[in-house]
C-alpha cells in the first residue's frame, strides 16, 4: 500500500497543553479522521480501519466505544432484506 503524507501546522505549545506524545497525537488524529470518513459514509470500514492503522475488529471496537453504529442499516432494510431471503 503507497502512502500519502499530509503536513499539519498545530500551535507550538499543541503537545504540552493537551499532554501528549506526538505520537499520540498523530494516533488521534488518523483515528478522529477515521471515524468521521466512515460516519460520513466516504470510506468503508476498512478502508477505515487502514486509516486508523487498527486491524477491522480493532476498529469496530473504536467505533463500538464511542456509540457508532458499524452498519447503516435501518429496520426497514433489514426487513426488506429477510423477505429476500424468504
């Protein structure tokens, strides 16, 4: 997988006021942008997963502890889906 690097401009002080390691907060960040991607419905959840840099059940469970739901299905599709299979 190629990577892309992107650069961010923080306050000086960003690390010391939030206490955290760069790497922590780099940890955030791509975990942050993953979840919003995903609850935007712009990446799967793999891809998501890939952008965490977190194994697809690691991620799933990110999503779970923060109460996001993993499918976007609604009631009605799954509904509509049992008839199918009937």
């Amino acid at each position: 997988m190629a990577l892309q690097t992107i650069t961010l401009d923080f306050p000086s002080d960003i690390l010391l006021t939030i206490n955290e390691s760069e790497k922590e907060l780099k940890k955030r960040i791509k975990q942050s942008l993953a979840i919003q991607l995903f609850t935007q419905q712009k990446v799967t959840l793999g891809k998501a997963a890939q952008i965490a840099e977190l194994s697809r059940l690691e991620f799933e469970t990110l999503l779970s502890e923060n109460n996001i739901p993993i499918s976007a299905l609604d009631l009605a599709d799954v509904l509509q889906d049992i008839q199918k299979l009937k």
